[in-house]
C-alpha cells in the first residue's frame, strides 16, 4: 500500500518537477521480465525474478508511460530509519511542466517472447486531463487485451512469492477487458471491480504477446468519470463468482460475460487469463483448454454450460465457497446458474444458496461445470437441453448430470446399434458411466428421463 501506479497528462513534466517531493519512483523496464519461479504455472503472473525490472526514474516522466510512485518512505527500504511510514496521509500533487497531452500519444511496448512466452508486463497510463475509456482503448489497439489495475488492499509480506524479502501481492489486482471488469482477490466486496473508465494521471498494466506501439487517441477521452480510477459500451449479460476461504481469509473472482459478438472460443479482448492468485476459480473453453478469467461467451441461452477448474497454493486440505458476487442483464437475473461439482457429483442452484467443498493444495481443471437455465426452460423439450455429459472425448468416466429432470434410465450404443451397457436409475440427477473397459470409439448414449429422452455422441480415446 505504499506506491502508487502513476503518469503525467503534461508533455514536458519530469521526475524533479511533478514528484520532486516523493520519497522514490521507478520506470518499469520490461524487456528485464522474467516471471518468479516460486508463483505457480497458469495464472499472469506480475512478479519479477530478480526485481530489476524497476530501476529508480529520473529526467523526463514521458507521456502514456506509467511510473510506480512512493510518496514516503516504503516498508521495506533498507536506507530508511525514519518513523514508520504514515498510511494515512494525502499526496497532492501539481502538474507544471510543459501544456496539456492532446492528440495521438504513443507509446512502445515490448515483448520478451524468447525467454517469456506468457506475456511480458508493460506498464503504461492515461495521458490525457480527461478519463478515456478502457473498453475504446483495447479495441482499438491490437497489442492490448485487457488492463490491469492495482488496488492498494493489503500490505507486503514476507509469505508471498517474489524476490523481495517482502513483496505485495497479486491478489490485490484488478482486471478490465472489453467486456467486463472482475475484481481484485482481496477485495472482499466487488468495489475494486474496473467500469472501464481510467482517470487522469491512472497507471495501469498490460501483458503483451507483441512488440510495438500503443496509441492513446482524442477518440478515447471521456467528459465524466474523472472522480473514480475504474463502462463498458457494449450492453452484457455478466456474471462474477466468488471463491472464499473464511480460515485463511482468501478469495477470488471470474468472470463470465455473454454478448452478441461473443463465442465459444478465444476471443480477442474478451477473454483474459486467469491471475496468479493464492486460490483460484476460473473457466475453460468448451474443449477444456485455457484458464480464464473472465471468459466472453455467444448471446445467453438456456442450456449453455461453461467448464470450470479451481486451484489453489493452501498447503493443507481446506474448505471453500463458491457464491455469486455480481449478476448484470435480464436473461441471467431470471436464470437458474447451476454449478456441477464434477468429483462429487452435486448440483448446486447458486441463485438459491452457496456451494461448499473441499480441496487440497493443486490445479483441479474441469472440476466443476457451470449450467445455465432461462426461465423459459419450462416446457419439456427445452428442459432435456439442460442434461450435460462431461467430459467429452473421455478416458473413462463420463459423468452425466439431469440439473432440472429425473433420470430413468441411460443406455450406451456402440456405432453398430449393439447396446454396450444399461443402466437403471430411480430419478437420479446424476450419476458416472465407467466407459474405461470400452474401447477406443464412437458411441452413443441416450438418457431417458421422466419427460422425454435424449441422445449425445461420446467419444471414448
């Protein structure tokens, strides 16, 4: 909670002019990025090897660059002996130097893909005395796929991975793509989550897959907004879940948004990796590939299921709950939200109440899958659309679960038409067909339910 992350709107201001007051600032130099070995695989991940890819900043504070500014002294300097530092204090600060940004303003980013294929951090800031709009930014600039926010929750520790002997947290960052903001794990409300709006002076992160040139334009500059650092001009479904830990205070945020330029795959500004956070819940594609975020699906529908996974650094066994945090749009305010516990085989409707589970420490894809049911799932027919069969190709076990309707019975076909196995329910919602005695093949599996029955083609590898 020391620094802050920090720009100029001026052409001409410098390090001596604007922050001459301020105890440090630092400029960040990406192409010294690597990621710290000690923060997990999976996540973004902000945190430096060695910690010089911030070297102290002197002379010219350059326009659309962003600085991390100490106003006082920080926890860990090793060269203060001073009282320790006020965590109540204001830092009023006056640009001077040169006229108003106006215009183009560009900025270079780099990426260090031989030796960071994950994305190299750069660091950048609105340079206008006006907010822009986030969402305006990103589509217009091919190199940025959502920004991140820092959020000044927590203060450093030593437990946390990095190279510091005290480091701050990931946990205390935000997140904003084209079509929604989810926020910061240590957030223990939703009051970090970014609108998409970027004040004046606001610094901001960005991973890039790209070396070249960011512009900010005369086009992103908003008349209102410049009272908040975080509204998106495209209308969204969106939908934050909440994972919490109450013993070891810990939470974090997805997100899932639907739209009607959306798909089931990845899309460019609209889907974002997940971060590197202690626990983690987070949503694949259909076909169980990536970690995300915040996942853009097509135009809400009843009937779509989103495969998720969860993670988690917690050294021991532990409990955790899975809630919904924020709900936006009127198919999904009307809708069931099913959340399918995979291993235990439970059906949870999170509109009516929390889900509870345990885990070990690790990275668990697909444990869960995510069920939406419209409120227009009222007859028969549309009801069977709700029924998912997971995962598909399998190894092994395919799990089957009925969120809305009694299973009678579930039979598996081979491609001849021979039944292969037949099972006998007594209205069941879910239960596990143990397909790993089968061979390798093309099967079909109807499920016959109370109302009606359904087929799925299962690919067994």
């Amino acid at each position: 909670r020391d620094f802050m992350i920090m720009g100029s709107p001026m052409t001409a201001e410098t390090r001596n002019g604007v922050f001459v007051n301020s105890y440090n600032v630092q400029e960040y130099t990406s192409a010294n990025f690597l990621p710290h070995p000690g923060v997990p695989a999976g996540g973004t991940n902000f945190a430096d090897d060695n910690l010089d890819d911030w070297n102290p900043a002197s002379g010219a504070i350059n326009p659309g660059e962003g600085y991390l500014v100490y106003p006082q002294a920080a926890y860990n300097d090793p060269l203060y002996d001073g009282p320790p530092p006020v965590t109540t204090l204001t830092f009023p600060l006056t640009y001077t130097q040169g006229t108003l940004n106006n215009g183009t303003i560009s900025r270079s980013v780099l990426y260090n893909g031989g030796t960071n294929p994950d994305g190299t951090p750069n660091i950048l800031s609105n340079p206008y005395a006006s907010p822009i709009d986030a969402g305006v930014l990103i589509a217009n600039n091919a190199l940025i796929n959502e920004v991140y926010f820092w959020e000044h929750l927590t203060a450093p520790s030593a437990g946390i991975p990095g190279a510091n002997t005290i480091n701050v947290s990931m946990d205390d960052i935000s997140m904003y793509n084209g079509t929604m903001g989810v926020p910061a794990a240590n957030d223990t409300g939703t009051s970090t989550t970014p609108n998409g709006v970027i004040s004046t002076g606001q610094g901001f992160g960005i991973k890039a897959f790209g070396s070249g040139t960011v512009n900010f334009t005369n086009s992103m500059r908003l008349t209102s907004g410049n009272s908040t650092l975080r509204t998106s001009q495209e209308e969204a479904e969106k939908l934050i879940l909440k994972v919490a830990n109450d013993s070891y205070d810990l939470r974090s945020y997805t997100g899932i948004g639907f739209r009607s330029d959306g798909t089931p795959e990845l899309d460019d500004n609209m889907d974002s990796n997940r971060l590197a956070t202690l626990i983690s819940l987070y949503s694949h594609l259909e076909d169980g590939s990536e970690q995300l975020g915040i996942q853009t699906r097509e135009s809400f529908e009843s009937g779509i299921k989103i495969p998720m996974g969860f993670a988690s650094q917690v050294e021991e066994a532990a409990l955790f709950e899975i809630s919904i945090a924020g709900l936006e749009g009127t198919s999904l305010t009307n809708a069931s939200i099913y959340l399918i516990d995979n291993v235990e085989n439970t059906i949870t409707d999170l509109t009516q109440t929390n889900y509870q589970f345990s885990s070990n420490k690790g990275t668990f894809n697909g444990r869960f899958t995510l069920q939406f049911e419209g409120d227009i799932l009222s007859t028969n027919d549309l009801a069977l659309e709700t029924i998912g069969v997971y995962p598909n190709p399998t190894s092994g076990q395919l799990n089957i679960v009925s969120p809305t309707i009694g299973i009678e019975m579930i039979t598996v076909y081979d491609l001849r038409g021979r039944k292969v196995e037949e099972v006998s329910l007594n209205g069941e919602q879910s239960y596990q067909v143990d397909m790993s005695a089968m061979d390798a093949a093309l099967y079909f599996v109807t499920i016959q339910t109370e109302n009606g029955s359904v087929t799925k083609r299962i690919v067994k590898k």
